[in-house]
C-alpha cells in the first residue's frame, strides 16, 4: 500500500510551462526539450515501479512514495 500519491515533480511542470511561451526556433529549446523528456522518462518509470510495488501484502511492507 502506498502512502503518498506520487506526483510530478515540480522541475518538470516548470520545463512544460517554458517549453510553452518558447519560441520553436529559441537556440536552447533543443536542450530544454530533451531535459524534460528525461525528467518524463524517470517520472514514468518510477510510476511502472509502483505499479509492482502495489502487489506487495501491505501488512508485511509499508511503503511511502513520492519522497
């Protein structure tokens, strides 16, 4: 059972929000771009371990998320 509802980190809401008011031919767009995919990436990967961690019997674990 998981304690704390994972959530998006705030890094990742930011580098949306810029990516949004930036220009598409902006020179650090590029860079910005792959910083979020990344962010992303991690984001969902640790919500696919949650997923299995959810299977764990809650008596015998306890598990706080979203550190």
């Amino acid at each position: 059972m998981i304690k704390k509802e994972r959530k998006a980190s705030d890094f990742i809401t930011k580098l949306e929000a810029l990516l949004r008011r930036m220009p598409e031919m902006e020179p650090g767009r590029d860079r910005a771009v792959s910083e979020l995919n990344k962010r992303r990436a991690g984001y969902i990967g640790e919500q696919q371990v949650d997923y299995y961690l959810s299977f764990l019997d809650e008596k015998e674990y306890w598990m706080a998320s979203g550190f």
